[in-house]
C-alpha cells in the first residue's frame, strides 16, 4: 500500500468557480478547482503566455490574490498565494 503525504500547509477544498487571470494588463479566464487560504487549483483552456507570477481574481468572492505557479500540469496549474 502507498501512502501519499500532503505537503500544503492548509487543506484545500473542492469548489467550481469563475475566476480570471490578471498580469500586466491583460485577463485569462480559468476555473477554481479547490481553494485554501495559502493557495488553489485553476484549469485553463491554454497555458501558453501564463506567467509565473500574476494576480488570481475571484470575482464572487471579491478576492485579489498575489500568486505564483508552484506547479503546471497540462491544462491545471497549482498556485500558492503570495
């Protein structure tokens, strides 16, 4: 039997919301997977011109958050909040 070892700092929570993508004036829609206070899962349509850094906006939540990528796969990306 293989155990996995959680390594974040918070649990993160399974949601389905709108969210967006702000980084030097432009805007990426994506989709909030799960969500925790140190960070998130988001899908994309399409990684190509995604930084690194940006700002992760959830409209519905009114949130603003600082992020940086700790992880890309395919078409989802881990983010922890800055």
């Amino acid at each position: 039997m293989t155990m996995t070892v959680e390594k974040r700092r918070n649990a993160r929570h399974r949601v389905l919301k709108g969210g967006t993508i702000e980084f030097g004036g432009a805007a990426i829609d994506c989709t909030i997977r799960n969500l925790s206070p140190s960070g998130a899962a988001i899908e994309v349509e399409n990684q190509t011109g995604i930084p690194d850094h940006f700002t992760l906006v959830v409209p519905g939540d009114g949130l603003h958050m600082p992020c940086h990528v700790a992880w890309r796969r395919a078409l989802r990306l881990g983010l922890t909040f800055d």
